[in-house]
C-alpha cells in the first residue's frame, strides 16, 4: 500500500507530468513570467468553465477576498455578515479593511451559513453577505440571494474550497459556485480540488463594472500603465501557475469525479457506525469535497486524531478554533457571540483523506482503523 497523505499533489503531477513539463518549459522558453498569453488564456478557460463572463486571476485567494470588498466600495465601520467557522482569512480580510465582521450560526448538516441567522443579525450598517462553501457543499444561494435583494446587499461568496460545486436552483437553472453572487473568489494553493504548484487565486464576476474596477485594483489601481485611478494593491498571478493551472483545468472535473467516488467508498464503509455522520450532500447541488470531513459524538476526537496518527493515517481538524473566539478578534467583540453550533462542530468534526489519487486499498485501511478505534 502506498503512503497515505491528506493530499497526494505528487502522484497526481506524475499523471500529467508530460503536458506540465511542456507547459513549464514553454513559459521559460517564452520569458514572459508574469502576465502574458498564460494568463490571459487560463482566464478565458475558467470563464468558460464556470460559465461567467469574466475571471480576473490573483496572487492568492486572501488577496481575492480583499480586492472583492475593496471593489465593492466598503470602507471601515461596514458590516460584513459571515460565518465564524470558517478558515481565517474569510474574515481577516474584512478586519483588515477596517470593516466590522458580523459572526453568524451555520447549518449543522451542511456547515455553511445559516440563511436564517443571516435575517437575523442585519443592521442598517450591513453591506454586505460573505457566505463560504465549505469543505466542498455549497451555501444555500437560493436564501442568500433572496436575502440580498430584500436589503440590497452585495453577496461576495467565498468559493475556495468548492470550484466546479453545480448548484441547481428550485426553477432548475443551474450555476456553478462563484458565479451566483455580485463576485466569487477562489483559491489555487496546491491542496486545492484545482491546484496551482505554488500559489494562486482568482476572482470572477458577471458585472462588467466591477470587472473593470478589480482589475485596476489587482493592478495597483491602474487604468493604464503608470495612470492610477483608484487605491490598489499589486496581486498578480504569475504565468508558470496559469500554465499549469491551464493544464489542470481540463482535468477538473475529472478530479472531482474521483474525490465523489472516493466519498461514497467512506460513506459505504462508515454506514449506520454509531457516533459518526459522514457528510451530507444536499440534493440540489454537487458536493465536490474537497475535504471528507466527519461529525463524531460520544468518541474522543483528539484521541481519534493521535491514534490515526500512529497507525501512519492523516487527519486534520478544520477548524478547532472558530473565528470569533480567536484572539484576533477581541476588539470586534468576537467573546460577546454566542454560536453554539459552531462550537459544537468545531469539538466534533475530523477530516480524512481524500484526493484524487486515493484507492480503495487505502480507504479500506483507513475505515477499519478508524472502526477499531470507534468499537474498541
């Protein structure tokens, strides 16, 4: 059995290892590093991938979030409405522009925002509704969006983990995640379901005004070269990732293919186990899991973690400490929210591996492991 890793970028790179040495080559040959034909075609492609009228590439995905709020003309004492579980820069972004993250519930099932809860906390300084696709399972953007236009509120969706999530809507229009809000914004860092070999990000919107304005912003607020019309920041994403990018994208859905396979192979294997509920997948959109990511109750988690650990089996906790009790915060009043179900998942949940490279064999070790441990 080979070594199990939480993400296996190496095995995955040896599958495509001639058209990605041919695309690294072809950019050195070219010595156009950043910008250029690469970029410019890896836009388009995602464009057209995602069904959106423009994608405007980034250096990461926090940058992506920053440039969003920036482009939508937020400023400091706004309020932002976003989960608490969440990874941090979901919301460091907003505190770092001087706006007001508003902490709110997430649904106990699907772990994305709770629609009703967002209702709940909007205040006349509200501008805005971040929700984030975590672990793969889109937010409910039928709700948000309805939402949105009941208090008009822009709605910047946190795609990061959820790229090529089809979310079908109760009329039966289909779009992809990223794509339903006034802007989406992604991330390639190399564990992602579509990773970069280094970093990257890329924000995407159908506005044709905004398209306009995160592009100066991602370009130090520049119209044309040396005319700086509005305050930006410099955020590029370099032609070797685009190439590479380019590449990977052709074989995205490929890649969530395997990760959906891999999770019904958990889910067989963990069904009707007491104190453990696999994930959920609700039946209107296409859970692309970039994380596998358990809800144990009456089992120990962290002792779970230590044992899986010294049978040489990964495992992480997304996230252990919510957003709005970390230290960062307190001057937003993060100790003043009381979320208890956020609380609760973040002592509860445990992801496993899963990537595209992953086999039976190995799944099969990691499920009786994780059951001798959970039956003992």
């Amino acid at each position: 059995m080979r070594p199990l890793q939480m993400v296996d970028t190496l095995t995955q790179y040896h599958r495509i290892k001639a058209e990605v040495d041919a695309a690294v080559i072809g950019v050195m040959e070219s010595s156009q590093f950043i910008g250029g034909k690469e970029v410019n075609s890896f836009a388009e492609e995602l464009a057209a991938y995602q069904h959106c009228k423009h994608v405007i590439p980034c250096a990461n995905g926090t940058d992506a979030l920053q440039i969003a709020l920036m482009a939508l003309g937020l400023k400091a004492g706004d309020e932002v409405i976003t989960p608490s579980f969440t990874y941090i820069a979901t919301v460091e972004v907003a505190a770092l522009l001087g706006i007001k993250p508003v902490f709110v519930e997430v649904d106990r099932q699907s772990f994305c925002i709770d629609p009703d809860a967002i209702e709940k906390a909007i205040t006349p300084k509200t501008k805005a509704i971040v929700p984030v696709h975590l672990y793969g399972h889109s937010a409910n953007m039928e709700k948000i969006m309805g939402i949105a236009r009941r208090h008009r509120l822009f709605v910047v969706e946190d795609n990061a983990q959820a790229i090529g999530n089809d979310y079908t809507f109760s009329d039966g229009s289909v779009k992809k995640t990223g794509t339903i809000g006034d802007i989406g914004c992604t991330s390639f860092y190399p564990s992602k379901n579509l990773g970069a070999f280094g970093d990257g990000g890329a924000i995407s919107t159908n506005n044709d005004a905004l398209a306009g304005l995160i592009r100066m912003i991602a370009s130090h607020g520049q119209s044309k070269r040396y005319y700086h019309d509005v305050v930006g920041c410099n955020s590029r994403l370099d032609a070797m990732q685009a190439a590479i990018l380019r590449i990977k994208l052709k074989h995205l859905n490929e890649y969530i293919d395997a990760r959906i396979q891999a999770a019904d192979y958990y889910d067989k294997g963990f069904s009707g186990q007491k104190g453990i509920t696999v994930p959920f997948r609700a039946s209107n959109n296409r859970h692309v899991f970039h994380q596998y990511t358990l809800i144990l109750d009456g089992i120990n988690r962290n002792e779970l973690h230590e044992y899986l650990a010294a049978e040489h089996i990964p495992s992480m906790i997304y996230y252990p400490v919510p957003a709005h009790r970390q230290k960062m915060f307190e001057s937003f009043g993060g100790a003043n929210y009381s979320l208890p179900v956020t609380d609760w998942l973040t002592e509860r949940v445990i992801s496993l591996p899963i990537h595209t490279e992953l086999d039976t064999e190995q799944q099969d070790y990691i499920i009786s492991k994780l059951l001798a441990f959970t039956n003992r």
